[in-house]
C-alpha cells in the first residue's frame, strides 16, 4: 500500500531538491538533443548512471545477486523503467515544450495507483483514489488543449508519448515491488541501469550509428547534468527520502518538478505554455494532493469499506 509518514523538516529539503534536480533534467536533455539522436541520448543517461551506482555498490560492500531470476527482473525492469520512457519522453521533447512534458510526466503518480490496483490485492481504489485519478485526467485534458485531443498531428502523437512513458513508469513500480523489492535499492538502481544499458547498446548503434564524442562542451554539460545529477544522483536521493518520508509523501515531489522545468524552458529555451497548460497543472496538482491525503475528502463522499463491493 502507499505509505504515508509525517514529514521531516530534512525530508522537505531533500524533496525540494529532488524535485529541483528532475525539473533541470528536462532542459538538459533538450539540450542535448541539439546534437545527438534519442537513443544515443539515453544511452548516455543510462550507461554513465550504471558505472556511477556500481561504484556506490562496491564502496558500500553490498553483496550481488547471483541468481538467474533476478538479472532477468532487472532486465525488464531497465526496458520498462528506462529505455521506453525514457525514449519516449526525449522523443516528446522534440515535439513539445519541456514544460508541457514535465506537466504531463505527473501522470506517472495517476497510472501508478491505477496498476497498482489492477496487479495488487491491497491497493484498493478508495474514494480519495478514484476522485484522484479523476481529477488527474481531467487536468491532463485541460494540459493537452482540446485542439490537441480533437486533431492528430506530430504534437499530439509527441504528448501521447509522454503519457506513453508514464504508463510505462506506472508498470515498472508494480514489476519492482513484486520482483525487486527485497533488494537494497542501491543494487535494485544499478541492476535496472545495467539492464537498460545491455538493450540500449545494440540498439542506439543500429538505429543511430557509430556513437560520437567529439560533442560540443554545452551537450556534454548536460550529458553529465543529466546521467550523473539527474539518473545516478536522483536515485540515490530518492530511495533515501523514500525511507524517511514514505511513497504517498513522495509523490509530492511530482508538484516541483513542473515549476523548475517550466521556469528553465521559458528563460533558457524562450518557451511559451498556453493558459490552459497552467490550468491542467493546477487540476493535476489538486488529484495529487487527495491522492496523497493531503487534501481531505467531506465525510459524505467517503466510502464505508465495510460496505464496499468484495
């Protein structure tokens, strides 16, 4: 089930930088998207990431899994938590403002409570889920823009492969906490890279060719900005807050990350959100505070579990 536990003033830090760090990661991947193709790019995210979490791995002395079943999670859960959103969001990005794709990239929260009541018996769609939910796809609607859902152009097909990706997240939360969750997160993290970076490899060098370093120095900036900071460091941070603050506090986080990246796309790259973006933000953001439970429901439109369907 989301856990839910009172929040640390040092918890609230390590949100707001977090949250920081994954704002940032959008603008440094369009960055780098200036001069190297998708695949390439996540590549780079993934590879460098590994090499980062097996060096934490080996100076904390943790032991490795030996077992056949468990480097096969982890190559599912690279495909599914790395090379398809990650993918999928770069190729967005090329398509869409930064800020748009970080709005949408909120979703991932929405599609994590809905699988998770698909795959587990104790994730039940409360009320406050279900209105959650709810009010998250609305906002995703007004984020969108009814142009967007009555035409099917190169910028709605982009903004459904951001959706795409969060889906994709969604799925790699239920594979980790039915195959992975009794490892220590370090070697969950650096396992899931290695997966990714053993499908990536071939597939980067088949579809975009020969991998080029001779970069210009803003492209390995944010090359290094988002596989060492934005990957590596961010799941490092992540899995500590996530013992000091729980999963449902967490979610939080997701409310950060949107005002970094839309700030940094409007000041760096000169981006512009149509007002109904905004809209959809705010909307999305009020489903993730009552599926948080920061936002109480009226007693009236709380249901009685004892009488809820079986």
């Amino acid at each position: 089930m989301v856990e839910q536990k009172n929040i640390s003033g040092r918890a609230w830090v390590e949100m707001g930088l977090l949250g920081v760090i994954w704002g940032a990661s959008f603008l440094s991947i369009r960055l780098a998207l200036n001069e190297i193709p998708v695949l390439t790019l996540v590549l780079h995210r993934v590879g460098w990431a590994m090499l980062v979490l097996w060096g934490v791995v080996l100076l904390m002395r943790l032991p490795l899994p030996r077992d056949i079943r468990t480097w096969w999670a982890f190559l599912v859960m690279g495909v599914v938590n790395n090379v398809i959103p990650f993918a999928l969001l770069a190729w967005g990005q090329l398509h869409i403002e930064t800020g748009l794709a970080s709005i949408l990239n909120g979703t991932t929260a929405i599609f994590g409570i809905i699988l998770a009541a698909i795959f587990f018996a104790d994730e039940r769609l409360t009320a406050n889920r279900v209105i959650g939910v709810l009010l998250g796809f609305v906002g995703v609607a007004f984020a969108l823009g009814i142009e967007s859902l009555a035409s099917f152009d190169l910028r709605s097909i982009a903004q459904l492969a951001v959706l795409g990706a969060t889906l994709s997240y969604g799925l790699a939360s239920c594979w980790a906490r039915a195959r992975l969750s009794h490892l220590p997160p370090q070697i969950a993290a650096a396992g899931m890279l290695t997966g990714s970076t053993v499908v990536l490899l071939p597939l980067a060098l088949i579809f975009d060719g020969p991998i080029q370093f001779s970069l210009m120095p803003v492209t390995w900036g944010a090359i290094a900005y988002y596989s060492l900071l934005g990957t590596a460091g961010a799941f490092l941070l992540y899995y500590r807050i996530l013992g000091m603050a729980g999963s449902g506090n967490l979610m939080l986080v997701t409310l950060i990350v949107p005002p970094i990246a839309i700030v940094l796309g409007a000041v760096v790259l000169g981006e512009e959100l149509r007002p109904s973006a905004y809209v959809g933000f705010a909307i999305l953001a009020l489903g993730l505070l009552i599926l948080n439970n920061t936002l109480k429901l009226p007693r009236m439109l709380k249901i009685d579990p004892t009488n809820a369907p079986k």
